[in-house]
C-alpha cells in the first residue's frame, strides 16, 4: 500500500488524502429532536391510529413526501407527525385536497422541500466542521439560525402566493390555458467543460449561471419554472420581455470577458398549461425542440412568437429573409424535422 492510500502516512499536499468528518451523530440527534419537537417515541400505526386516518392512507402520502418505509414497530415519528396527518385529513374534508390534485400536490411538496433540506443542511454542516468544536457548534447553528430560516420561508411562500394570486386574477382563469412566452436557455458544451472543473468549480459555475440567468429574467417581468443542471426554462406573458431575456443571455455568453456561460435557446408563443408550478403543452415542447436544434449563441424562435414579435403573419412577409418591427428582426431557417414535429418552422431571433 502506498503513502497516498495510508491516511497515516498521506502528506497535506497529497490531493488524495481522505478528510477524515468529525463524528456529529450525537449533535444531529439533539438537531433532530429540535425540529420534530420531540424524540420519536411513536410507530406508524400509533401516528394513523392517533391522527383517525387509515394506515395505507398514511403510509401514502409519506412515500409521496418522498420519506423512508418504516417497519411497524419503529419508533421514528412524534406528535409532529399525527398533527400534520391530521392537517392532511382536513385539507380533504375542505375539499382542497381532491383525489385527482392530492397525490401530485403532495409529491411536489416532497420533492421541493426535500431539495431544500438537503442544501440547508450540507450549509449548516460547512460551517460547523469549520469550528473547533463541531458538534457543538451544529446545535448552536440550529437552535438559532433554523428559527429564522423557517420564518424565512413562510415569508417567501406568502410573497408568491399573493403574486400567483394577482396573476391568476388579471386574466379569466377558467382553467383553461393561458397565451404565453415559454423559453428554454441551455449551456453550450456543457458535457466536454465539466470533464475539466473539479466538483467545487462545477458547482459554483452552474450556481452562478443559475443565479444570473434568474436575476435577469425577474428583472424583465419573467418567471423561473425550474432549472435543470445546464438548463433553465422561464415565461413570461409578454413576448418581448421573453425575447429581450433570451437575447440578452445570449450576449452575456458571446462575451469572452463575462464569466457567463454561452447559451442557446428556444421561444415558443401560445397557449400553455400551467400545473404546480410547473407548464405543459405543444408550446413547451416546441421551445425545447428548438432548443435543440439551435447554433450555439442564437435563439430559434417558432411561428407563435415570431407573429407576437413582428405583429404580422408570416404568410405577409415579403421576399427578403429580414423581417420585423424596430426592435427586432427574423431570419427565416428551413423547415427542421425534430421529435413530434416533422416541418417545425423555425426563425433566428435578432435584435434590428
């Protein structure tokens, strides 16, 4: 065995040395029993029984909440959790939580929440193992910053609660879809440059495309639905506001001074469905399609958009490839054959 195996024998400027983790299982239990309220002491059965709500119906929404099987003499829930079946039950009796919305409300909070917890903790982690004291600094960090985070949250979830609300009643919601700008922006290259980051150096570089990419499209009266590693999908009901997002990425990619990752994208305009904070139909997947297809450092955009942006149907145009208002101009591309749409049409986006 060599020294570079031997955590004995490893040298500080041996990059294959193991860190070796203080051992903070009895600070995270003393955490544990700070956020449920108390040591698990109950069974599932007990929680159902306790809650009046049929077991299977319990152990239900925990695997939609995405939380661990439990075997049934384990002692692994509290009072916390009779509560919460209890707040579910009456959600039901309210009619909030229908069957057809029930499952998928509830696996999205589990996803959602779950994503949360997992970067809250991999923080409050960094920061204690940094102290001489580890163990004791993590409940320190949790009895005075979790306070503060949950707080936080309640904060963030009302601000967008009462902004959903504002959107969904400026316009006629019968359930129906909605007339919007849906656009996917993706990395240019991605897979090859992430062979060459180390993790710590991937991370910041997608949190900071992230992070610039959201600022920008909140900036131009857009919305983040989500973003996945390299990409990042965002509407706005205004299609000019979705093109100036996209193109202004777009610059910031071309620019070798900015940090910001090249991109290309996609912008489709029509009808969309909106669902848990997410959006579905033709529109979405035709921005991604286009997505696909696009140069690097361009922006496709489908027949939808281009009649959003333009104001005229491309049937109008005349015989030169640029067409458009002031503000931007439209390239013609030919007819594409990608997944699900064997002649998409699509147009390069460009600014006059």
């Amino acid at each position: 065995m060599s020294a570079a195996d031997d955590p004995a024998t490893a040298t500080e400027d041996d990059s294959s040395a193991r860190v070796e983790l203080p051992d903070l299982s009895n600070a995270l239990e003393v955490v544990e029993r700070f956020l449920l309220g108390a040591e698990p002491g109950l069974t599932r059965g007990q929680v159902a029984e306790q809650a009046g709500v049929p077991l299977e119906i319990a152990e239900q929404l925990w695997r939609l909440l995405g939380f661990p099987n439990q075997t049934d003499d384990a002692l692994a829930f509290t009072e916390a959790d009779v509560e919460a079946l209890r707040l579910t039950h009456d959600l039901v009796e309210l009619g909030i939580l229908g069957a057809d919305s029930q499952a998928a409300l509830v696996r999205t909070w589990g996803r959602s929440y779950a994503r949360l917890a997992e970067w809250q903790t991999s923080l409050l982690t960094e920061v204690a193992i940094e102290g001489p004291d580890p163990e004791k600094r993590l409940t320190e960090l949790a009895a005075s910053v979790l306070p503060r985070v949950e707080k936080l949250q309640s904060y963030i979830w009302r601000r967008h609660l009462a902004s959903a609300t504002n959107r969904l009643l400026a316009v006629d919601s019968t359930g129906s879809a909605v007339s919007q700008a849906v656009c996917f922006l993706d990395i240019v290259g991605y897979t090859s440059h992430s062979k060459t980051l180390a993790e710590s150096e991937l991370v910041d570089w997608l949190e900071h495309f992230e992070d610039e990419a959201a600022g920008l499209v909140v900036d131009h009266g857009g919305r983040i639905i989500k973003t996945i590693g390299d990409e990042v999908l965002f509407v706005a009901d205004d299609a000019s506001a979705a093109a100036e997002i996209a193109l202004r990425l777009v610059e910031r990619g071309a620019d070798p001074e900015d940090r910001f990752p090249q991109v290309r994208g996609g912008l489709a305009y029509g009808d969309v469905v909106s669902r848990l904070g997410d959006v579905y139909g033709p529109v979405v997947n035709i921005a991604a399609r286009l997505t696909s297809v696009a140069r690097p450092g361009t922006v496709l955009v489908d027949r939808g958009a281009y009649e959003a942006l333009s104001g005229r149907s491309p049937d109008e145009e005349e015989a030169t490839d640029e067409t458009g208002d002031a503000a931007y101009g439209f390239r013609r591309l030919r007819r594409t054959p990608v997944k699900g749409y064997a002649k998409l049409q699509p147009w390069v986006l460009r600014r006059r």
